[in-house]
C-alpha cells in the first residue's frame, strides 16, 4: 500500500549516477587476510576491548564491549590471532584503539546462543548484544534508539538512500527483501509499535514494487530531491510532522531506522551473528568495475578498490561514502567500519578541485538549505573565531551536514567544514 508524501521546501537536485554500481548484485568477499577493527565506530564512547595481544579469536567473538549506555560492543570479523591493539588514524579524522587480528584461514564462527520467546526486551537485548548501530552513516546505538524516552507510534524504515553514486541499501532491498521485512518486523515489536512506512525514493521503482507487495507495511513514494534521506525530512516527507529545532524523532512519536540497520536487526536474532560484516559501495567514474560488495568490517580500502579492478590513471579524489556527505581521503592507508556504505574515486572532470575565492554574497547557499539556515554567516562567524554568533546568528548547531550549500557555492566555499570546526569549538567550550 501507497501512501501520499509530502515535500519539503528547498535541497537540491543532483544527477544521482547510481546506474555505474545499481546493476551489480552483491558480492560477497572472503575473509581477508588480516582486519583493523576500529573501537569507536559509533556514536559516543568506545568501546573496551575484552581481548589481548596473542589472543586467538573467532568470527563473531566480542573484542570489545560497550563501555556505558551510549557505546557499542564490536565484533572480530574473521577468526586469526590478535597481533595489536594500538591507535591507528581514522578516515574523518583523529585516531582510536584499534584491535588488528590476522587470520588464520578458518573463518571459524562464533554465533550468539538462539533467542527464546522474541518480546520487546529478548529483541533489545540482542541487538545491544550483537553491536547494532544506525549503518546510514550517523552510527547511534541501535538498541538506545529503540528505548525512547516519549511513546512512539510510527517506525520509518530508510530506504531513500538519497546520496549520489551509492546502491547498498538499493540492492539490499531487491534482493533481501525477505530477510529485510523480517528485520523491520523485529524492529517495530522492539518498539511496540504496527505503523511502518517503507520510504524509497522513486530512482527505485522495482525496491518500490517489492515493498508494496508486504502485508502490513505502507510505502512512501518519496520525490527525489536531496537530501530526502535526512531524518527530519523524511519524518515531514512521510508523516507531516516537524521534529523542532532541538528536539528528536522520538518527540514526535516516530523512529527511523537505515534498511542496512533492519538486515543486521534480522541477522542477530534469527542467525545469531553480530554485526561483522555490511554491503559497501565501490563506484565512481576513476574506477574500473563499481560493485556492491559485502564485506568483513576492517577490511582495508585498499583490498575492496582491487576488488573492483582498482583505479583508472586519472584517478583524482577518494571519498569515504558519498559526495555530498563523505570525506575526502588523504590516503587508502583505512579499514572499513559499521557505517561505511561507500568508497568513491572520482576523476577531475567529476571533482571540484578548484581554491576557494572570497564569498560574493549571492544567497544561494541560504536559498537551498533544507533547514533554513544561513550557511553563509554561519561560514563568516567561524573564521572570525566568533562561534557563539554563529551559533545564535546562523543556526550552526541545527545544521545536518547535508552538503547543499557548498554544492551550489560559485565561490567554492568550504562551508561544510567550516560548520564542523564551528560546532567542535562550541563542543569545547561546554565541555
């Protein structure tokens, strides 16, 4: 069953380029010879590892635990022997402890012990077992966002995937569906709620068909606009609600959940496996074969651009995750975490490299916000060091990072960095 969507004012549109990797199935890569899993990979404190240099550990196996309310257990991904737990660079920055285990070749696995009656606090306790996080990029604790401190009505399941280039959560959709409606099940019983809106973006007519053909699930044929996948503008998209400035989804009555998040939801309660492993896009016009490839978390970047027949010589910029939200790479040298769903490489011709110039004042940064916003101000606050104007004049902390303004800039500002260093230094300051 259809339902009627809204639209939300402002974005902007892009040209998609998701037919280079939407054609191709997910693959599924062996263990590779060695990971480097990350202990912050998630939205607030990281995790404690629970294991030693010289220990030999298995696929699934608990290497670190959540250290509070807010953390996330992490998983090994192959079976091998621990070698190092030290800190290693991040691909966004900074650096974390990593556990670095080298496989051993058997790909032994160590599953979770099988749920007994599913009930809302069985279901809980599993995905805070297994690891769960939103794997739309955000990372937040999966079972935290599934205890809401207001009553919810509404579960909207993320399938917009409006970012440019990236086909994951597309091809997961086509082709596990099944295992994706179970995941989605288990999700509105942890939340006690029967109202679920599948939201798929109309690029994906045949995800849009398959969803439509579920007892008990409404679809929302959302327009294609970025940045539709946005929390808030889905929840107006889907519902008409507003979530205000400062305020959650959970405030008015809905929680939304990345359909990659719902297939990990099915794979902990049903098969017993943490979250090991998630389907990363590899595309971009400098790259030889774009594909969806499942693979092991820690894997290298560098393993999954081989992958795919590594890069073509005029190979310019590499991106962890999308254009509009990524980050630029300085190097291949990182491993993949729970919520990398893409590495890009793009050529000059599609890579903005140009210096940025002074600001020329045209407004088209505020004209396409999708939070109404004034990036540009926001942008002039922080370079004068004066971020509580750029708090209170701007917006900076109701900015989501979207992207919009600094695509349509002429100018060439960097004004999502310039936000992200506006929001760390108020971050500072309350601390």
């Amino acid at each position: 069953m259809k339902i009627k969507t809204k639209f939300f004012s402002r974005g902007v549109h892009i040209d998609d380029k998701k037919s280079l990797s939407s054609g191709s199935p997910i693959r599924e890569l062996s263990a590779p010879p060695a990971v480097e899993i990350a202990l912050s990979q998630h939205i607030g404190k990281a995790a404690v590892p629970v294991v030693a240099v010289g220990d030999v550990v298995d696929r699934g196996q608990l290497i670190a635990e959540a250290d509070g309310a807010v953390s996330a257990n992490v998983h090994a991904s192959i079976s091998g022997k621990v070698v190092a737990i030290e800190k290693r660079p991040l691909p966004r920055g900074g650096s974390c402890d990593c556990v670095v285990i080298e496989g051993d070749g058997s790909d032994r696995v160590r599953t979770l012990p099988p749920l007994g009656e599913l009930t809302r606090e069985s279901v809980i306790g599993r995905i805070r077992e297994a690891g769960i996080v939103g794997m739309g990029g955000a990372g937040f604790p999966t079972a935290v966002k599934l205890s809401p401190r207001t009553p919810v009505d509404t579960l909207i399941v993320n399938g917009a995937e409006c970012e440019p280039y990236l086909t994951c959560d597309y091809r997961l959709m086509i082709e596990k569906t099944d295992e994706l409606v179970r995941g989605i099940r288990l999700l509105a019983l942890a939340l006690g709620v029967e109202r679920i809106i599948v939201a798929i973006e109309k690029n994906k007519p045949d995800a849009i068909a398959k969803f439509d053909a579920v007892q008990g699930m409404a679809v929302a044929e959302l327009r294609k606009r970025y940045p539709m996948g946005s929390e808030k503008h889905l929840i107006y998209a889907c519902t008409g609600r507003k979530v205000a400035p400062g305020k959650l989804p959970a405030d008015v009555g809905v929680v939304v959940q990345n359909v990659a998040t719902a297939f990990a939801v099915y794979e902990a309660v049903e098969l017993g496996m943490p979250l090991t492993s998630r389907v990363v896009t590899v595309s971009g016009e400098a790259i030889q074969v774009p594909a969806n490839l499942r693979a092991r978390i820690g894997t290298s970047f560098r393993t999954l651009l081989d992958e795919c027949g590594g890069e073509s010589d005029d190979a310019s910029v590499y991106i962890d995750g999308g254009p509009m939200m990524g980050a630029t790479l300085l190097s291949t040298d990182y491993s993949t975490r729970k919520t990398d769903s893409g590495i890009l490489v793009l050529t000059p011709r599609q890579a903005s490299i140009s210096a940025p110039t002074a600001c020329i004042h045209c407004g088209r940064c505020a004209e396409v916000c999708p939070m109404h916003l004034l990036p540009m101000d926001i942008d002039f606050y922080t370079l004068a060091e004066d971020y509580a104007a750029a708090r209170d004049r701007g917006g900076a902390l109701n900015c989501i990072e979207c992207g919009s303004c600094a695509y349509v800039c002429p100018a060439n500002r960097a004004l999502v960095q310039s936000i992200q260093m506006c929001k760390k230094k108020l971050r500072e300051v309350k601390s």
